[in-house]
C-alpha cells in the first residue's frame, strides 16, 4: 500500500515537475543562443512548443509533443525507483518533495548531459568537428541504464542509507533479521507486466534518437531484450538451486529484471548471444550486490532498488564498452557522434578488438551519475532528516504505516491494509 | 466478485448488441437516403461492411471494420460504468438485460448526435452550408467526456437510484453508515491499468475523427492526458491533507480518474497548462457531487459512478467552451463543421476571448444527453423494478451476493468470494 | 504460485531454446538448398540474421529480427499451456526440461509445416506448380488454433494423464472429489489480460503472412476476435444457468477464452456472425470436452487445458473447412498456394458450397499435429515417470508444493503462499 500510493504520487508529481522544468533542463535550448553542456535552458512548461503547435510546417512542435511525453515516461520509471526502498517509514511529505526534485531537475540533467544533442557526454552531440566531444565517441546508453536505472538506483541508497533500517531488522550486534516478504503472486505479475513494459522502453527507445525509425534496429531491441530477461531468469533459477536445493520465485523476477537492466544501454548494439551473456552475469552481479548492500554496509533497502537498479545497471553501462559490435554502432550512430568511422577508430567493444575509448566514455557515465546523483539527492535526503521530517515515528511504524496513515474518508474507516505488505515486527 | 463478473458479461452482451444493432444505429447511412439527424439506420450486423469488405477498392469496408471494432470499445467502456453503481444488490438478468440495452440503442444514439457525421449536434456535420448544424459549431466532445462518460454516469445515477440503497447504508433517520470499502491494492491495480488505457481511448480518437491521423494531434492529446490525471490525483491528495491530516490512496485514484474524465472531451484542443487546471478543478467537483450524491441525494452509489463519470463528464464537456484554443480547434476540426472561420468567427473558448456558442453548443450536449440517457435508462429501470426483477432478495443480499450466486459448477463448491468486497452488514 | 512460476519459467527457457534451435527448425533454410518440407534446418542462434543484420538493403535481416520476436511471442504461449495441467505435482526440473523440449523442436517443427513457405502442409507452399502441396490448398490456419493451441493441449493431455491425478482428486471407486478451485478474482484479471493480449496475437498473425499489411485483414481479425469471446462467455453463462440456476463466473470466462480458441484459425476468412458461431459452439465444445477428461477418461487437469486448447483448438482448425468465405480466403491466401482460383476451384467452406478439399485440408492438421505432439510428449513425459523424476513425493503434495518449495532466500523463510492456489486435501 504504502509503496503503491507513492508509486502512483511520483506519477503525479513526475508529470508536474518534469512539465514545468524537467523537460526545459534536459533539452531546451533557446534558438540563436549558445549549446550549454551542462543544462537546458528553454521551454518551461512547454511554453514554446504550445506556441508552435499550429505552425504550418509543425515539425518541432509534433516532435515536441510526442517526445515529452515519451520522456516523461522515462522519468517517472527513474523516480519510481526510490519509493521501495524507503517503504514503510518515509513520511509523504519528504517522499512528494524527493519526487519532485528527482524529476524537475536531478534527473533532466543526466538526461541533458547523456541523449540531449548538446549534452556534454552525449553521443548525439557532434560539436567536435562531427565527432562527439568526450573521446570523439560520447556514452553509448540506449534507453537508460545509466540515464533511468543508475539514477533511481543510486537515489535509492541514498534514502535507504540516510533513513536508517527499519525497527527491528538489524540485532544490536548488527545480524540481520529476516523479515516478512512481499506477496510473491503480486510480485511475479508485476514481473510481467515490467517484462512487458520494457518491449514499450527499449525498442520505443530509438523513436528518441533523431528521426531513425528503423525497423530493424527496433527488431533487434526487442530480441535482445527478450534474451537478457530470459537468461537472468534462468541464471538466477540455476544459483539460488545450487545454494540452496529449492527454488526461488521472488529470486527468479529478480534475476530477469536485472537481466532487463543489464541490457536496456546496450540493446541496440549488441548480438544476442551478447544479451545473453549481459543478462546473466548481470543476474550473479545483483546477488553479490544485494548481499553487500545488506550484509556488509548494513542498508535496509527492502525491494533492493539499489543492487538492481543501480549496481546492475552500471554494469549495463558498461557492457556496450565491452560487446558492442562495430556494425550495429554504425547502424544505430554511426550517423551522429561517431562519424564515418566506426570502423577506422575501432569504436567498438574492446572484446571485439576495439579501441578502449568507448569503455572509457561508459566508465565516465558511471562515474559522472554516481557522484552527481549521489551527491544532490545525498544533501536533499540528509537536510530533511536533520529537519526531522523524514521518518515516521517509531510507533506508527511499527503499527504499520498503512494502518495508521492511510484513513479512507469515503468510507470513514482506516484500511487495515493488505497484511503481506506489512512489516513483521 | 459481483462487479467484476457484470464487467466481463458487459463486454460479451455489448459486444453482439453493437453488432446487431448498435453500429448501425450510430454510424449507419443508406446510400441514397437522406442524412437522418437523430438515429442512423443501417449496416446491421455489419451487412454491409461484410459485404463490401472485398471491393477492389476496399475504402469504405476497411474503415468499417477498424471503426467498428474501435467504437465498439468505447461501447463497452460506457456500458460498464453501471456495474459498480448497483452493486451488491441487482440480480444478473436485470443487469444483462440493462447491457443490451444499453449498448444497442440508448449509446449509440447519442453517438450518432454527437459523433456522426449526420448527427444534428455533431461538429463532422457540416450540411448547414459548410458549418454545422448547431450553432455553427456543433459539441466538441473529441473522447467522449459526455458520449461515454456521461452517458454511463447518468445511467449509473437511474441505476442506483431506483434499485434504492444497500441494506444497512442509510439509519431509519437518513444518518449515512460507512461501509467497508474495497480492496485498496485493487483499486490502485485497476487505477493504473486504467490511467494506461486512457492513453489508448484519448489519443485513439484521432483515428476516428476522419482520416487526419496527425501524430502531434495525438501527441499533444497524449501529453494533455498525462498531466490531466497527475493534476486531479495531486489535488486530491492535497484537498484530503487538509481536511483530514490524512493520506487517502483511494481518495488519490478518484482524483487521477476524474482528471482524466475532466480533459477526455477537450484533450484536443486545449494547452497543458489547461489540461492541469481541468483535472485539478475535476477533482473537487468529484468531492463536492460524491457528497451531494450520498449525503444530500441519499443515493447510495457504492463506486461513485455518478459523481466521477456523470458530473465530472458535463464538467469536462464545459471545459472547450471555456478553455479550446483557436489554433488548435482549427487543428483539429477546422476542416469539418467549422469551416474556415475558426478564427473570424471567434470559435474557441471563452476565457480566450471566444463567443460564446461554443460553451453554448457544450451545454446543449450535457442537457441533452442528461435527458435522453435519464429518460431512456430510468424508464428501464423503473420498469424492472416494478416488476419485482431489479433487485435481489435480502437475504441473499445479506448474505452476500457472491455467496449465494456464484456456484463454480466446475469445482462443484460455493466460492467464498473475496472477503473485500463483500457488503457488511 | 507453482504456476505462475512455470510460467514465468518458460518464458526464460523457451526464449534460449527457441533462440538456440527452434526458430531454425520452424523457418531456416540454406539458401542453395532445396527445400524440406519436414523441419528447417539453418540459421541457429540468428547467426545469419545476425551477420547480415548490417547489409546495404537490409531486407532479410529486418524480417528476420521481427519475425523471431513475434514468433517466440507465439512460442511461449503454446509451451506455457501446460504449465497448469501439471499443477501441483510435477517436480522444477521435468518441467524445465519439458519447456526447453516443447520450444526447441516439438512446436518449431509443427509451424515448420503449417506456417513455414516451404512446410508439406503450408497454404503458403507454392511448389505444387503455384498451388500447395497438400489438396491445393494447404491448411488455413490463420493465428494458430492447431499450431499453437493444439499443440499446447495435447502436450497438457500428455503430462497430466502419465503424471496422474492430484492426490485425493479421485476415490478409490472412481468417484471425483470437487477440489478447492482457483481464486476467482485472479481468473477474471488473468481472462481480461488475456482477451486483450489476444488481439494482439490474433490481428498480429497478418504481419507474419508474407508482406501483406492489409489493415483491412487486421481489422477484420480484430471484430471476430472481439464477437467470438463474447459469444463463448455469453454462451456458457446461459447454458450453464439454464443447467445450475446459478451464475458462474469461472465458467463465463473459460468460455471466453473457449471463443477466443476457437476463432484462432478462421478469424481471417470468416464472417462476423460465422464467429459468434465459432465462439459459442466452441463453448460447448468446451464443457463436453471438460466433462469427458474427467469423468470419463479421469484425467485430472486442474484448468483444463486440453479441453480448452487441445479440444477447441482442434474445433477451431476445423472450422475455415465449414466456415471460409471465398472473397475472404482470396484476400488473405489468394496470393500464396490457392493461386488465383479460390474461386474456381470452390476453395471455401463447404457451408458456402465450398469443395471438401479445405475441410479435408484442416482435419488432416488435426490429425498430424495430435499424432506428431501426443507421440513426442507423450513419449517424453513417460521416460521422465519412468525415470522418477517427474512427480513430487505424496508428502510434498500434500504439504502444498509451494510450502515445500519455494524458499525465498533473500527474506530467509519459506513463503506460505497464497492459499486459495493450495489443492485441499
């Protein structure tokens, strides 16, 4: 309950605040001015767009419109993240402001900085001399592993770092209690329906990049995409049998989103034997990560948005470093920041033989996110915890927060919840 | 259990009823015959469209099947908006008969006024020398915010009220009992699902308004959608802050719903800007008629059908009279019943300086379609009643209609049902 | 929960498989070889389509990628089929080992035949001087009533007779016990999902016939798709009122989907009210069908998968042999082996006065498809039993497979499941 409500919050306010100045910030630019590589600077509230709607021509404004909306798509996907991993004790005040701030302007900047034509790490960007400005061949990431996934990811841990543990989940001595899980029927469907839903992300994806609809880039996504589920899937079913002898359904969904994660930067560029590969060790990478984040540093991150979203999803950027085949580059951008010479430069996975720059340029996105990320949502998490504003009290956590927040005016009773979303005591 | 079976038998009974007879009374004109303003009367059981279906040219037959196919959604969508509002308490024959009702020939009609283009108040009809008939302007209702949303909402209202309220909802001196509510996990579910589908009906609307499937019409709907349902959800959760220090999270899926209800008529043509204002205002008129409903009226409308789809729907019909944006109503219907003449004959809101036969025209739709709707359905249902056949027993109702109804033949077991959704007592 | 896990399972499994070896198998053919008309045999693991991905025209490597998607689309709903028929009692790995079985040769081998352009009973085999192979028509079988949905139920006949019944599912004398069904709520969701994902399996299926978007087809598709569900549940709830004076919901909606099977195959070359026909003697189909499983041959197939998809699948193939309008079948196959003289040669249903030949066409994909699925799976199943590999102990049936289990490592206790998916004792 506690986690739906703010899932369909962010939606809400994810739309105002990108609206108003999320979608200026990652790709306005005033015309007759300066590219800025840091931010956007033009359109707030689609101001120009709704004056250019009726020209005659209308090929800005069309694009505009159909591509805000796609964008904010992608942000409430990147805003969403956080709200598992502060379950059950973030108050709603401090919960609406983090959405708020996440999608007007934390997350417009990555985008700004990664797909935005005048971004500074941007493969779209072509201001060196047709050569994208960061190692002549900028970050490759399709549809957001770094963009979308590391962003919530690493917001993630910084709410569930500052927030603290939940009552009760660590022993003085630091142990960890198990606590009661989600309901694991809501969790498989809901595994579905992202499985799904990323067939509308990815291959969507290349509607964004320029003008190039190519079916067959498109086609690609959507395999590539089915395998690395698939095989995260799989791997996971595999290890958690050899460990434990029994077989693990939540562990399974987990491991096919990390597979989907793993592959949403590369999926254009990549064979799919390659998303088979991504997937899978990107499954085994979210079981290390989440039992660091747990059992090493000690963060209570129930849904474990963090090893998910935000380890699993470096390792996505990273992959098109690795595996990115030379011909899909030039297929997908050949035509932007890499110039003609995909090939000449080698700018391909270094598995392939390719030159180390764009594993270099993946290394610099994962850098630039963690810190930027890190360090605003970090100060925005830390100031409304040192106001007192962050966590509930412990009473009303441990009574539930559903059974305590969440009255039900229309009908004049508190909802006693679904208990499966309960925290045990 | 009860909601959900009417809800799939609705989409089976309307399905053969619109077939039958429904398409052809909405969109069916005889070649040869006169335009007939108030009903069309032919292609029934799409003899024509099965006909004509393999002609060389195939233009008529191909767009007779998509539209059909598409209108016949919308039917259903309308149809099922009762299914909530007699819950609990109507018997199963009563209902299906309602569904064919309904989707064969009361629904239909009012498409045919509105959406056709014979119809005496539809913007499409353009025999008065170029204009439409009403007013020169005729009703801008681009998704159906009164065809769908309040002919459900006002066959809702006759529903609910005629059948009388649930056993135990009202004290002998009026004083309103709470009852127990549904499950709030379900609710956001279907909220989601249907805030999705949305982006299916409002922007899917182009394709039937002629052939003009102009991607930023559709972008600009979609983006208007989006912030709609994110403006009537914020102001929810807000408004219900405030009176109640409480956060509601079936109070904030109303609020998306009614936002989204609010822009359905006007999506196309109003700014995003306005598209906010409409979902946030829809939002309180919503809390203001759910109370009059059920406080005042003494209807008892389990789901609120009426208030969301009935009041909410005439507000949304209001909005282009207010709100519509000559470019864009130019855009979007400029080469139909308002000829050239968008701009010199001030056809856009008022609050654009407009005239005001365009809130004109609006308000006839939401007076006409209160009329014909009330009239028709409440005649029905009244007619049921008195013949003893609306309502079930009350000891079944007591006992729970899912208990009593729903034997499972298959498993030879009464089903239990889902505990939430029964009535207390 | 042990079906949803299956489920989720095969899609894993099946993408590798059908990835690895079973799209070759259904479409690959050496180019400079000659054709086979019994499996394909080239293009593993996309290694053409992965190498030509990049050519100049790009035509191969384009269909290439959409078709493989689309057709592991088509994969994972055929191998998913059976996943409830072994409910309960059947051990991870025999299943794993069935999914990855199913989708790497047993169902590409059978679209091979029917759908593949060099297949022995393909409407789309030309190589009998312009018309195909078999009767010079080849089977109609649009969107895979026997490919899919045959194959699927009789693969779940398999398992579910040599796996045996649930422990307590008969007496000792052969009486049937009524065991605890599946929650209904969950069925009416999981049919709403279904009718809708229908349409895009079934409208789809034109993208894969050849080159021939027509919308027209598709729309057509998409009404009999809509008016045969609705004439299956429509079906069910009278007929079994009429036999229970009650309502059933469970049996509305596996009526729904017995409609929904049933026009599978025709739904391109029939007209409307043909598929209300199709739909509702599909329903009844299905309730003989269901009684005949367990009672007479007391196979214990807890949902009824070969009733509904072997048993209406099979009605549904048959179906374009009574059914077929000409103008129709000329549209959707004139182009491929019915030459041009649909027509001529009476190739229709016989209802219309159509040759036999079509009918004789359909019954013998009947006939190969059970012979060829029942011999391998049976096969399979039986090997497995024999091996004991294939059935859980009594004591882990009885505890309720989910209990035993699924442990949920990460939260460190065995999840207990949601109880209305338990079998009663």
């Amino acid at each position: 309950m506690n986690i739906l409500l703010k899932n369909i919050l962010d939606a809400c306010v994810g739309a105002i605040g990108f609206y108003l100045f999320g979608y200026a910030f990652a790709y306005g630019r005033k015309p007759g001015t300066d590219a800025n590589g840091f931010i956007g600077n033009w359109n707030f509230a689609l101001s120009y767009t709704t004056e250019q709607s009726f020209a005659a021509d209308g090929n800005f404004a069309g694009a505009g419109w159909q591509q805000f909306f796609f964008q904010w798509s992608f942000c409430a996907a990147a805003t969403t993240i956080v709200s598992g991993a502060v379950a059950e004790r973030c108050t709603f005040g401090a919960y609406v402001a983090y959405a708020f701030f996440l999608s007007s302007f934390v997350y417009p900047v990555v985008v700004h900085w990664v797909w935005a034509s005048d971004g500074w790490l941007s493969a779209f960007n072509t201001s060196d001399g047709g050569y994208a400005k960061i190692l002549k061949t900028g970050a490759i990431d399709f549809a957001g592993s770094g963009v979308v996934h590391m962003t919530g990811g690493i917001a993630a841990l910084c709410g569930a770092a500052i927030i603290g543990p939940r009552v009760g989940r660590f022993e003085s001595n630091g142990a960890v209690n198990e606590m009661k899980g989600h309901s694991a029927v809501l969790v498989v469907m809901g595994t579905f329906l992202l499985w799904f839903g990323w067939f509308g992300f990815n291959p969507g994806s290349n509607l964004v990049i320029g003008s190039r609809v190519a079916a067959e880039i498109v086609s690609r996504v959507a395999v590539c995409t089915a395998l690395g589920g698939g095989a995260g899937g799989f791997t996971m079913l595999v290890w958690k049998w050899l460990r434990t002898r029994a077989w693990d359904v939540v562990a399974v969904c987990n491991g096919i989103l990390a597979g989907l994660v793993a592959v949403t930067a590369g999926c254009a560029v990549i064979e799919p034997w390659a998303a088979i590969i991504a997937g899978a060790v990107g499954a085994l990478v979210f079981c290390g990560a989440d039992y660091l984040t747990l059992h090493v540093a000690k963060v209570d991150d129930p849904v474990s948005a963090f090893p998910l979203h935000g380890v699993v999803g470096a390792w996505g950027v990273l992959l098109p470093g690795l595996l990115a085949k030379g011909d899909y580059v030039e297929q997908a951008y050949g035509s932007y920041g890499f110039g003609s010479t995909v090939d000449e430069g080698h700018r391909y996975g270094i598995l392939y033989g390719g030159h180390a720059q764009v594993l270099l340029s993946q290394f610099i996105e994962v850098l630039v996110i963690t810190a930027w990320v890190g360090a605003l949502v970090g100060v925005f998490f830390f100031i409304v915890h040192k106001a007192g504003m962050l966590r509930v009290s412990t009473e009303e956590e441990l009574a539930g927060l559903d059974v305590i927040n969440y009255a039900s005016i229309k009908n004049g009773k508190q909802y006693k919840g679904d208990s499966s979303n309960h925290s045990g005591s």
